[in-house]
C-alpha cells in the first residue's frame, strides 16, 4: 500500500509553490507565477480562442488565445481536419472556437490545444477557465518558514544537474533540446566483493531515483538512461522491468524502449508542463531575473520577521534591480502589507544571483 500523499504549499510575493511528498520525498512540483497570467498558457485552461492561421505545412493551426507571448497550437490530421471527440472538423482563418490546453509550452514551441467546441465568437479571446488542480494554487496563503525553507530546498535541489542515489552514487541529469540524458555513476557508493551484484543493485536504486527526479523536475520527450555495464542477461532483463516499476505509478503516460547492449534505456515521457528549468533558468543556464527578483523579496521577507522591527537592507545585482523597478508584479504592495514600510533595495555590480539581506 503506497504511503499518502502530503502537499506543501506556498503563495509567496510573486509565485505560488507546491510540493506533492510521498514518504517524506518530493515527487511532483507546480509553480505558478503572476506573471504567467494573461501571457503564458497552463496546462487544463479553457480558452476561448480565433483561427488566426492553417498553415498545412506543419499540419496544425495557430489560435490566438488572448495571450500576449504566445499562440496556440492545434494539430491538423492528413485530411486537413481537426479531431473534436469523435467528429472531424474543418476550420476557418478568422473562427471562433473553444480550446482546451492538453501540453504547456516547452523547447520553445506554442502550447498544444484540444478543440473542444466550435461557432463561439473569436473576436476577444480569452481564458474561460483554469483546471481544478490550478484553482488550488490561487487559493494558497502564505506559508510558515518552516515550510517555506523546505520548498527552497526541495526547488534548488530539482534545479541542480546532480541528485544523489540512495544508498550512494549520483545521476547526472543533462536536459538537452533532443532528449533529457541521466548517467549513472557508483561515486563513493560502498559495495560487496561481488561486482555484478554491485552494479545491479546501483542500477536498480538509480531506476527509481531517476523516476522521481523526472517526475519531479517535469521532464518529458525522450529520456537515455545510462546504466552501470551489466554482464549476465537476467540482470540485464531484470533491470529493464526495475525501469517499469519504477514509473508504474507515473501520471503522465510513458512509453519503454530496452537496454540497448551499451547499458542505456531508453524512454518517452508525455510533456504536458513546462519543465521546472525552463520555468525558472535562462537558456544558457543561469537562474532568471525574474527567479532571482522573487528570490530576494523572499530574502527581505524572512529577515524582517527574524529581526523583529528593524529596517532590511537589501542588495542585488543592476540586472535583478531593473526587473524589480519595472513593475511587471505590484511586490511593493505585497511586500509591505506583509512586513510594512521597513525595506530598501539598491544595487551594486555583481553576480546576477547574488543576493544580500540585512537587518541595519
């Protein structure tokens, strides 16, 4: 009987952040961000949406959604029609209809959409309806420290390129625009004098770790894992149904390949969310200005209710200063309702994630 599931939850200045934990680890993570509304598409929305183009080429249609970065995308089939249930329908440049957001954007493609209905109005589009899971995190109020500095760590820790395995060694995990790569290694992982047991044993362990970790970081498309080289073919077939198990209870659907003779499994996971690293990095890698902004207001926020009513004083980088002056989120307001009128923020030359607050 699998263990129940806990939720951690927090509507912190700026971002709403959840955590679903089963057995004290972290399985699943949602972030939403206030400035994903009216400009990025979630998974489960209902809009009400225009045929702004057919482009036959790609065999799909762009709606637009009301959105102002992105458009939607709804795939045609070789008859040039779309699937609505168990019908086939032809659109027209210019039609109103009304859509459901079945992937999230991710690699830089438009959301993919659901046609739902058809002969609706498209001269305003705009959203209908969030999905029921969502509604939860509108609800959310902020959480005690405590909690708050879980989900912190629970965040770095998915955002980092290596996960401990348990019992010892690390995976590697390397998404790249192609497919997601993990590599296993034993790193100072104790074993028995019997190395074939050694290395199933790793393999197994890191099956079920790199299971989580996908889940956990919203990984999908097609993932190569590397094992540690197994020699007797039962093992090898026995490692191939740990890989099964381990992403039996998986929400999204995933399709198997088999462990190639160099040691790597292959595997398709649904990508319906963006991805944790594409929400919250830069393509080259570097946490986003935007990630590191509310990353200080969290800053000033926790230091004005360890210090009591003292002043907070707080230093980021020009970049991160900017983000913060333009007002792309009323934090002002939010920040002061929170702590009151006790906070400054300057900026000095530095590394974008460098962030320094203080009480004075």
């Amino acid at each position: 009987m699998s263990e129940p599931l806990e939720t951690w939850i927090d509507a912190a200045i700026g971002e709403t952040r959840e955590a679903l934990v089963r057995d004290g680890k972290p399985i699943a993570l949602r972030i939403a961000r206030k400035t994903d509304e009216g400009r990025r598409a979630r998974w489960g929305e209902l809009y009400c949406a225009r045929v702004r183009e057919i482009d036959r080429r790609r065999r799909g249609a762009f709606l637009d959604l009301g959105l102002r970065d992105q458009f939607g995308f709804l795939p045609l089939g070789e008859d040039g029609k779309v699937r609505m249930r168990r019908e086939r329908v032809a659109l027209r440049e210019g039609q109103g209809v009304v859509v459901s957001v079945s992937r999230e954007a991710a690699r830089s493609k438009n959301p993919v959409v659901d046609l739902q209905e058809v002969g609706h109005d498209g001269d305003t589009p705009h959203l209908l309806g969030r999905h029921d899971a969502d509604e939860e995190l509108v609800l959310a109020k902020p959480a005690d420290p405590v909690m708050r500095g879980k989900l912190d760590a629970v965040i770095e820790d998915a955002l980092a390129r290596i996960a401990p395995i348990p019992g010892g060694g690390v995976l590697t995990i390397e998404p790249t625009a192609a497919l997601v790569a993990i590599d296993v290694d034993a790193g100072g992982r104790a074993g028995s004098g019997d190395p074939e047991k050694f290395a199933l044993d790793l393999n197994i362990a890191a099956a079920h770790e790199a299971a989580r970790q996908i889940r956990l970081r919203g990984l999908g498309g097609v993932i190569a894992i590397d094992f540690v080289s197994l020699r007797a073919k039962a093992h090898n077939k026995q490692l191939e149904e740990a890989v099964r198990a381990a992403f039996s209870g998986d929400p999204w659907s995933v399709q198997f390949g088999a462990l190639s003779r160099f040691g790597v499994f292959d595997l398709a996971r649904a990508q319906l969310r963006t991805p944790l690293h594409e929400q919250m990095r830069d393509p080259d890698g570097r946490l986003s200005v935007e990630t590191v902004a509310l990353m200080a207001l969290r800053a000033i926020e926790r230091e004005a209710r360890v210090q009591g009513g003292r002043q907070i004083a707080c230093t980021v980088s020009p970049e991160v200063k900017a983000w913060l002056d333009a007002g792309e989120i009323d934090w002002r307001t939010e920040l002061s309702g929170r702590i009151g009128m006790r906070w400054t923020i300057d900026s000095t030359p530095a590394p974008r994630e460098r962030i320094d607050a203080r009480a004075l």
